[in-house]
C-alpha cells in the first residue's frame, strides 16, 4: 500500500490551506519529511491521502529583520539558518542547536517548522526558540464554516506543545508560518549545550539554552530552556527568578542548577540514559552555558561553539 496518493507542492499558504482542507483531515503538511517519513514507513502513522510539502512556499523560507524583531520562516533548513550571520549575532543558541542536529544529509532538508511540530520536548531548534522565547504564527481555516478566509495569530513556543510528541497545531489543517523574537542587544546574548550518546543520531540525552541581559555584570533578565525535562519543553523559572537582579558570580551558579534540576522531570529512557545520569548532568550543562552566555554578553563575541561538519 502506498503511504500516500498524492502529493502537492503549493506556491502560497492559502494555497496550502485550500489544499489541506479540501481533503478534510486526511492530508498532512510535510517540511523535510526527516520524522514524517520514518514514521509513515515505520507504520508509527497511518498511510494519509496527501502530502502537502510547504518547502517551496517564498513567505515560509523568508528570514528578515524588522522592527526590533527576527522573522524566521518555518520552511527555512538548520543548514540555512547556520550559515546566516543574522541569526549569529541575534540568536547564538539558535545557530548552535541546529548546527549539531542530526548530520549534513538531515539537516541539508529539515526545517525548523518541522522540529517544533514534531513536538518532542527535546528538540533542539526548539529548546533554543523557547529560550529566546520566540512566538510562532500559525495560518488556519475554521471548519466546518463558511467564512473560508485564512486566519493568522500569534502563539507562544510553550503553547504548541500539548504532550511529548503531541502538537497543539493540527498538522491536517495548520501551518506554523514563521517565528519571530527579539533582536539581540548590546548587553544580550544566548548559548546552547547539549549532551548526545556518541552513536546517537536523533535526539539528545539532555539539552539546555540560556539567554540573558546583563548590565555591569549584574543579570536584568535571563531565560533558561531544557529537555528532556518533563512532557514538554521546560522553562526553568525559579532559577531564572533567583538569578535576575543579582551578579552573575561563579558562585550563584551551583545555587541555580539546583533549582533547575528540583523543577526538572526527568524520567530514564532505554535508548539515551538514566534520570540519575540526567541529573548528573544539568549542573554541567548548567555552568558551562551560563559562562558562554555571560561571556558573549560581556564582550560582545559571538562565535558559535560545537556546529557539526558540513
Ligand atoms: C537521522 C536523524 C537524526 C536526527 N537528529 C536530530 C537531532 O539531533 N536533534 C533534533 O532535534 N532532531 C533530530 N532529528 C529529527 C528531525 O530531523 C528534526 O526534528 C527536523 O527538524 C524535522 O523537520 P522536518 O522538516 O524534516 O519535519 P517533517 O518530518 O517534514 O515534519 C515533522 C512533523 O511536523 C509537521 N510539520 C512540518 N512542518 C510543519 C509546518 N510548517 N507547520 C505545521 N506542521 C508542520 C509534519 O506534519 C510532521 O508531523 C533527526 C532525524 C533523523 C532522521
């Protein structure tokens, strides 16, 4: 049987979601097709009766800055946005975390659109958005109604997750459009850390990105992400709440891990590691982010760490 009948290559969202709703839930939006794929060939999901491939859609492979903010389209490759020194400078994290997905051949195709719909609360272009706390703006159509005109709005990144896999946009007749957050500035930076099993390939033991502002070494606002932490991606906000307003000293540091792992869920899974191993392992990640971030903040460097060969 074939996993689908046919597939379309829309030129517009509308047209995307014109072509979604024809078929009434039985289509589904593909990016990459890098976890789509797999799991329709896998038998994880149902054959579907299309395809409906976003990649060559302009508006979701745009990437701008405007008004203080970044537009990140959902269609644009982890390979694109790593080779974009824009997003070097406004989103360190960002740059880092898709440099180190998958290999060339993945990461040449998947989108960050995809990464975040596919809802795993350890992706890595998605723990980096959270941290930036980037917005996503989904394009839909009401059933079941007569007024057909597409809808847009604006959705925080914590909002699209409703389980570990389980997406709150509805892959059958939403589309995350683009991103956008704000632009670094002077006193602001990010970094991102992750642990893998050397012969890992799809997800990580643990990942973690920090973004922060700081004036005169004192911390005015810091966001910290991390997962797998719990169902969803994890905002570690008690740490973030003891650490703003305060000199960010080598000291505070351990204090803080503390708090990020009593707000951590870990759990052990067979393929990756332990909870106690996860445990083990936030301060680590915890310090050495911290000190990235507060380093780039300082001066002003902003050189991504730890990218994969291309
Ligand atoms: C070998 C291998 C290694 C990998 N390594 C990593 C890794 O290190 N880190 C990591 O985080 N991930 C990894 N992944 C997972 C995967 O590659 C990424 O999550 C990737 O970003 C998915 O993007 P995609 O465009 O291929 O998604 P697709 O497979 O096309 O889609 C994934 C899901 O999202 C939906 N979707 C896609 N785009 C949209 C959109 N714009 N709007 C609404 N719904 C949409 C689809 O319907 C589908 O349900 C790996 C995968 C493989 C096969």
């Amino acid at each position: 049987m074939s996993l689908w009948q046919h597939y379309h290559l829309p030129r517009s969202v509308d047209e995307a979601l014109s072509i979604l709703s024809g078929y009434n839930g039985k289509a589904q939006v593909v990016g990459g097709g890098t976890d789509l794929l797999l799991e329709l060939q896998q038998g994880r999901r149902p054959p579907v009766a299309a395809l409906v491939d976003v990649t060559r859609i302009p508006e979701m492979n745009r990437l701008e800055e405007r008004d203080g903010r970044v537009y990140l389209g959902a269609a644009i490759t982890h390979t694109a946005i790593v080779a974009e020194p824009m997003l070097t400078r406004h989103a360190t994290c960002l740059v880092e975390s898709c440099g180190v997905i998958g290999g060339p051949q993945v990461r040449n195709v998947a989108t960050i659109g995809g990464n975040v719909a596919h809802a795993l609360p350890a992706g890595d272009g998605t723990i980096s958005l959270v941290a930036l706390e980037a917005e996503a703006e989904i394009a839909s159509r009401t059933p079941n109604s007569n007024d057909q005109t597409p809808k847009r709005d604006w959705r925080p990144m914590l909002s699209l997750y409703s389980g570990p896999g389980k997406s709150a946009v509805d892959h059958h007749r939403e589309l995350i459009v683009q991103f956008r957050f704000p632009t670094a500035s002077a006193g602001e930076a990010s970094a991102f850390k992750r642990i893998m099993r050397p012969q890992g390939v799809a997800l990580p033991i643990l990942n973690l990105a920090v973004w922060m502002k700081l004036s005169d070494g004192i911390v005015d606002e810091i966001r910290i992400a991390l997962g797998p932490a719990g169902s969803t991606p994890l905002r570690a906000t008690k740490a973030e709440t003891y650490l703003t307003g305060i000199p960010l000293v080598d000291g505070v540091i351990p204090q803080a891990a503390d708090l990020v792992l009593r707000e951590a869920k870990l759990r052990t899974s067979p393929h990756r590691a332990t909870a106690e191993y996860r445990a083990e392992l936030i301060p680590v990640l915890f310090e050495r982010a911290v000190k990235l971030a507060r380093h780039r903040a300082a001066t002003g460097d902003v050189v991504p760490e730890g990218l994969g060969l291309a």
